[in-house]
C-alpha cells in the first residue's frame, strides 16, 4: 500500500467480479477486526482466529468486455503439449467465436460458466503465431485485435511456465511420519530430549513417549510421540504402491520442537527421531525404484524456540548475530513469551523469521537446495502467505529452485482461490482446499445443490491456466483439517 500525503494509506487494485475477503497488516501485526477499522467495507466475516475479516463485494458488466491477457496462464498457456488460448467474457453474451492465426483458424468452444462470467478456448500446436479472435454476438461479428496501433497478439512458442508432467499422473498420499508407522524402536526416545517443552520457560509440562496403541493424552497435539520414523514408510512401500501412490508428501522431517514439526531448529539436519540420513537415502532410492515421487514440508516463516538462532538472541541480546532474524520487542526475555516477540499468529513457541534480511533468505533458500540435492522431488512450502517479502521472496525462490531442479515441484500452503500465486513466477500448484473442501466437500456433504457446486466449479477453472490445473495438489482433507470420514458423519 503506498501513503498518501494525508496519512492516508491506499492500494487501487482490478479485481474481477466476486467477493473478496481481506485483512491489513501493519507494522508487523494482523488487524484483529476489520470491523474497528475499515467502513467502507461490503461487510465482515469472522476470520476463524477470534476476529474479523472484511469483505468487498465486486459486481459484473453484461456488455461485451473481452479479457485476455497473454501473459497470464488463465489465458494462454502450454498444457500436455498444446497451446490453450482463451477468453473470458459475461455470460451469454457470446454466440460463437473463431481463434484467427498465421497458422489456421480454430473454432473456440464455451468451456466453463458460472453466474457472472464464462469462459472460451481452443487448443493448437506449440508453434509461434500471431492471432486475434472474431466474436458473433447477435449475428453481428465483432473482431478483437490488441490495440489499433499493434492489432494482432503475438505468442513466440516459448513455455515460460513449464508443467511438470508426471504430477498430472500422480495419486498422491500425505504421511504424518510421528503417526504412520514405528520401523525402528531404538530411535523413539530421540524425540524427548530436544522437544519445545524443554526449552519453554513459561510451562512445567514435559513430553511423553508413548506405545503405538496407547490412548492419546491432552498433549497429543504436539508433544505426544509415537514413534513412526522414515525406516517405517519404507517398508510400507509395497503396500503404498499396491494403492497407486505415485506421490508422497511428508510432513516436516527436519529437527524441531513437536509431533508436528512445523518449530523447526535445524533446517539442515534430519531430526533424529525419524532416523539417520542413511536411513533418508534408502528411503528416497526405494521409493524411486517404484516410481514414486516424495515432496518434503518447508517451513520458511518461522522457526521453533530451540533453533540456535534464537536461543542465541535468547541468551545474548543485541550483541547476537542473529538479532535481526527475528523481531524482538523487548530484551531480555523467557522463552516461548510471545508477548517479547513476534511470533506467527502470536505464538511464543513459533518465532517469525525476518525474511528481509539477507542472512536469513540466503540460509532458507540453500536448505531447500540442499534436501533437492540429496534427492527430493520437489517441496510444499508452509504458510508462504505470511512472510513479510512473501512476493519477493518466492519469486527468487522460484528462480533459484528452477535453475537447479527445473523438475521439482512447488507447492504453497495457499487456502483459497489465489490465481495470483501460479502465474509463473511462484509456485507450480496451491494447496487446493478451494476446490476440495470449499465446492466437492459441501456438495457431498448435501450442502450445495449440484447447480451451486458446477458454478463453482466454473469459476475456479477459469481462473487457472490448464498447466496449473494438470499439476493441481488436489486434496479434501489433510493434517490441518477435520478428516472427510468425519466431516460426512461416518467413523462413529
């Protein structure tokens, strides 16, 4: 947002017709209630955190308005080796329409509509060619150039947003390591001696080791362990490839704090209750053996209490080296205060880093090159909405993964429908709750009428490139949700 000379704060953004939720963040602190600070919102929504998103509403046009812009993958992009090219425009507006190009023309077909918008394309040769399309709208024939001064768009042949092409043919299975299996017995007690509640100054509980079917305790979230290691996964192999499983996603591996992993200590260290980098590597070769790709959880906004980092800044203040990677408010402090600190969403046992700071990016960056060195196929990175230069940040992120392992595949931790982030310069594939749980979840479930659920559908279609969609991260439940046994009524 940039600040007017009245102390006024703006932003003038296009948006297309829908409703838009949003929330600001200033000087390092989420807006708890949009509602104490923003009127000239539509109207507000609780945020799911205690507080209040605000909501724009964004009405539509019937009149004959053509979007299309090259550059964006919604429009134009290469998917299973074709060039898609396509338009929207308001709904029943459009009678027929013809791609004219210097290579043939084609006949374009309505591919997807929902109530304020629908969708047009055609497909042809990855070639280069010029083009321009021709519309019948109530018998009158209407022809769409770029510009008087430049009438004919020109695409030069060159994928710039490459699909990787065996996602698309991936079932995909996410594994929890602490939950799945226990392969190695010796390992388990590994996990007590560097967990969260060793370090934290402002609690007097301590962590547990349990046996595989012991009753979960009031710490099961977090600090109750199981023992399910990478020796474990491997030799559930066979029976995940009996499934189709051409994909694993695991939760983070590397040392932190809890069950879940998401305090991360060392981002360069394999956490030795899951077992030894030995142990990694027969994974990762048996798995690829049987075809089958394994994508790890990178957590770039934070770290745990027990980073040397932070413990540093901890014991030292100022004078750490590591002062400016985090935001500290005040000094000295006790760990896992998050009042003396930033941390996400609040937490004091999750400090945010600074991403802005060189020193920081650069140690991020090189950990998630090196686990794509050692043999990972690609990487879901966590919250990346929440870093402080996120645009910035994984736009090199991008670029640097990409020039090494033009291969791997790039998956954030994005909850609802954000085009904005698979445009080419971020990641390949979101997370896609907005298709799983918001749209196939409710009809399933009998909340949304079919008719509701396919102009969803429509909506979110159009707004990702073909390519996005091949390498969609489709799922409907997962680690952060209510499993969908659960959410349709079964399990009891």
């Amino acid at each position: 947002m940039h600040k007017k000379p009245d102390g006024k704060w703006v932003l003038t953004i296009c948006l297309a017709p829908g409703t838009y939720q949003y929330k600001f963040y200033v000087d390092g602190e989420w807006i708890k209630d949009m509602s104490q600070v923003d009127p000239t919102a539509d109207g507000y929504v609780d945020d799911g955190h205690g507080g209040k998103n605000a909501v724009k509403i964004v009405g539509g046009t019937s009149s004959l308005t053509v979007e299309h812009d090259p550059a964006d993958p919604a429009y134009l992009s290469i998917a299973d080796n074709r060039t898609v090219i396509r338009f929207k425009v308001s709904p029943g507006v459009v009678d027929s329409a013809v791609l004219v190009t210097t290579v043939g023309n084609f006949t374009m077909e309505k591919q997807v509509w929902w109530n304020s918008g629908e969708v047009w394309r055609a497909e042809l040769p990855v070639v280069s060619f010029d083009y321009h399309f021709v519309l019948n709208v109530n018998g009158t024939e209407f022809i769409v150039f770029n510009s008087s001064e430049s009438p004919e768009l020109h695409f030069d042949g060159v994928d710039r947003f490459p699909q990787i092409e065996w996602v698309s043919r991936a079932v995909g299975y996410q594994i929890f390591p602490d939950r799945f299996f226990n392969g190695n017995h010796s390992n388990d007690v590994f996990a007590l001696d560097h967990d969260e509640l060793v370090y934290n100054e402002l609690t007097n509980e301590k962590p547990i080791l349990s046996n595989w079917s012991d009753p979960i305790t009031p710490l099961h979230c977090c600090h109750q362990y199981f023992g399910g290691d990478i020796v474990g996964i491997t030799q559930k192999l066979d029976y995940l490839s009996s499934l189709g499983v051409k994909l694993i996603y695991l939760n983070p591996i590397f040392l932190s704090s809890s069950v879940h992993g998401y305090d991360t200590y060392d981002y360069y260290q394999l956490d030795p209750k899951f077992g030894t980098e030995a142990e990694l590597r027969a994974f990762l070769d048996e798995a690829h053996r049987r075809g089958i790709k394994v994508i790890f959880d990178f957590v770039p906004d934070h770290t745990g209490i027990g980073a040397e980092q932070f413990l540093d800044v901890w014991k030292n203040g100022r004078n750490s080296p590591y002062w400016d990677w985090y935001f500290v408010k005040r000094w000295p402090f006790k760990l896992g205060d998050g009042s003396a600190y930033e941390g996400w969403w609040g937490l004091g046992s999750l400090p945010k880093l600074n991403t802005t700071n060189p020193e920081v990016k650069e140690y991020l960056m090189n950990a998630a090159l090196k686990w794509l060195d050692f043999g990972f196929d690609g990487i879901r990175v966590d919250t990346p909405a929440d870093l402080p230069n996120s645009d910035e940040f994984f736009r090199e992120f991008r670029e640097r993964i990409k020039a090494e392992h033009p291969d791997a595949y790039l998956v954030g931790e994005i909850w609802d429908l954000s085009p904005e982030w698979v445009k080419g310069d971020k990641f390949d594939s979101l997370m896609n709750y907005a298709l799983g749980r918001d749209i196939l979840l409710p009809y399933a479930a009998g909340v949304f009428s079919g008719k509701t659920a396919l102009n969803l559908l429509g909506k979110y279609y159009a707004s990702y490139g073909e390519n996005v969609v091949a390498m969609g991260f489709n799922l409907v439940d997962s680690h952060d949700t209510s499993r969908v046994l659960t959410d349709l009524g079964g399990g009891k």
